[in-house]
C-alpha cells in the first residue's frame, strides 16, 4: 500500500496521458485498468485512513504507477456522489 501524495501522483498521471489505459470499475475504490497495447490488465484499490489516501496495484512497479493515477479521478466522483446520496 502506498501513500498518495501531490507530487508522486502528479507524476504518474503525466504518464498516464500517455498510456490512456481502459478503466472499469468493479466497485467503489476498487478498479480495473488495462493498457491498450499489450492487454495487461492490473487490479488497483484505494484505502483512505484519516485524511490520508493510499493506493495498491497488482502490477511490478514499487511506486504510485499510472494505472493509480488513472484511477483516482474516477474514484472522486463516485466518492463525491456517495456523499450526496448518503
Ligand atoms: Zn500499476
């Protein structure tokens, strides 16, 4: 699991502007993204504990890798909606 920060998600979502993966959603924070050109399809979750967030992806990489950052702007409007419908 790792922390989501400002500047290491910035980075990430630079690159993800360039991959362009598919996205689904399989639930709230849970996610699943595919990159177009080789089929690889990884898992990404999010956790929020207090006012921090962390992500975790199934694929190799050690940081917060695209297919978070691809993720993330999903995740806020179906975490902004829950708070209305709550
Ligand atoms: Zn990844």
């Amino acid at each position: 699991m790792l922390e989501i920060t400002k500047e290491n998600i910035e980075k990430a979502t630079a690159k993800a502007r360039i991959a362009k993966p598919l996205v689904k959603v399989i639930e709230f924070r849970r996610y699943s993204v595919t990159n177009r050109e080789t089929g690889a399809t990884y898992e990404v979750r999010f956790t929020k504990i207090g006012n921090q967030k962390f992500g975790e992806c199934t694929c190799p990489a050690t940081k917060i890798c695209y297919h978070i950052s691809s993720c993330l702007p999903i995740n806020a409007v179906l975490a902004s909606q829950m708070i209305q419908t709550a």
